[in-house]
C-alpha cells in the first residue's frame, strides 16, 4: 500500500480535525495511501473527545483569551493544543486490536524521538479508568498514562486516540491522533476547566506537572516543531519499512512557522 508523509503546518482547530476527518473518510469510501500527518494549532486550542462534556470548559475564557474548542472524533478527555507536535495515522487495520495498533505506532515515535535524542520508553500497564475518570483530574488528557503510550521516566510525553471506522468491504479504517509535548503550554488546560474550586486546580496543576514532561525541559533547550517533524518520518520509515521519499511523500504548509 501507497504511504503518504504530510506535514500540513499550523491550522485552526476546526480545519485540523476536519482534515484528519476528511483523511477517514476518503479511505472508507475507496482505496487511498495510508497516511501519517504531523501538524500544529494556532490559535491554540481545546480538543475534547468525542462523549465529553463540553459544560467541563469554560466556554467563555476561552473565547476571551483566543483558545479555540473543538470535539475530536476520537475519544480520550480534554486537550490543549499549543506548543507541540501533534500527528495522525490513517490507515487499515483489519484484525489488529486496538492495542496493537498503539503499539505499533508508538514504536515509530519512540524509535524518532530516540533519534532526536529523547530518552523514551513504553508504558506496559494499564491503569483501571472506571476509577481515575472519577477523579476531578480526569478531564484533563495528560493526568494518566495508559498501556502503550509514551513517557520519559514514568512522566508522559505522548497522548494519543484512536477510532476505527467499517468499510462496506468489511476491513477497519483506524484513524489515530495524538499529542507530542514540546513546551509547558498543555498545563494551563486547568486554567479552562469548569467546577474546580482553588484548591483543587491549584492540586491539579500539580499533578500534571509531576506526571507530564515536555521535550524541551527534558533536553534543556527550545526544541522546535521543525526539528522534531523529520526524526518522527525517519522513526515511521524505519519501523514500518516504508520509504516516504519514494512513495508519495506530500508536504502541505500554508500557516507559517511560529
């Protein structure tokens, strides 16, 4: 199968998840490349996943301070979207669970992240989320990291989630998204959350900070959207065995660089 390597810049909420959709959906309608995506956001903004709450955000300090909010296809809890990479994987995965569809796509980003010199690991376990989703923390993303995801010393770098949509010819299109930490940006998501007194957003901040790094206070140094985007494909390319270069690289920007 044809894979597809698009880096598509900064876009608005609205625009990225609807591109990741419309990638869904032309797989589902007819056979189309594979393809992975990496991407940012600006203005930044607020993804919630798909039965989430949107009473858990504040509607209106978002709207105040320039954040947009939008609700993801995917599931998982609420994401802010600002300094990072975020990517996308569109393909067909027929007999593959859903694990081993994360695991298989981890293992490409932490063989990139590697190569750009992160001291990555995999997740083994799996927290039992009947009973972190009772927990005030649990509306935001980043407060748990699940089997197969990606940390650095038990701290998490990488969130992601998955979807999978059936074909008429009966084969799934998975359509899995995530978020790849680059600054602090993602711990004002507290700043946006809805029914927390002082105590427990001040709690809260907390808890993300101890339970989440970014790539630049692990390396010590700004890293950049532009250095991590090649070391993610050469991760992809690696690992799967495909050679972008050679079968429809496809490179689409038109936001500029931050």
């Amino acid at each position: 199968m044809i894979w597809q390597f698009r880096n598509t810049g900064y876009r608005t909420g609205a625009e990225n998840m609807e591109y990741d959709e419309q990638l869904a959906q032309s797989l589902l309608a007819a056979d189309h490349p594979f393809v992975v995506r990496v991407y940012g956001w600006k203005p930044p903004a607020i993804s919630l996943g798909w039965h989430q709450n949107m009473e858990d955000i504040d509607l209106e300090k978002c709207s105040r301070e320039g954040i947009d909010v939008v609700r993801r296809s995917t599931g998982g809890r609420a994401i802010l979207h600002s300094d990072e990479v975020t990517y996308s994987v569109v393909m067909i995965a027929t007999q593959k669970s859903v694990l081993s569809v994360y695991q298989q796509i981890s293992e490409a980003l932490v063989r990139g992240l590697r190569e750009l010199g992160a001291d990555v690991a995999l997740e083994k376990s799996q927290p039992h989320f009947p009973s972190l989703y009772r927990l005030p923390s649990a509306v935001a993303c980043f407060a748990s990291v699940a089997r197969y995801e990606i940390h650095i010393d038990g701290r998490k770098l990488v969130g992601s989630a998955q979807r999978r949509f059936a074909r008429p010819d009966g084969q799934e299109v998975v359509l899995q998204h995530g978020s790849i930490l680059l600054g602090e940006d993602h711990l004002r998501m507290v700043d946006f959350l809805r029914g927390l007194d002082y105590s427990q957003r001040k709690q809260l901040k907390i808890e993300l900070r101890q339970n989440t790094v970014d790539l630049s206070s692990a390396f010590g140094r700004k890293v950049r959207f532009e250095e991590v985007v090649p070391a993610l494909e050469w991760g992809f390319e690696k690992t799967w065995g495909i050679d972008f270069s050679d079968l429809g690289m496809s490179v689409e920007s038109n936001v500029s660089e931050r």
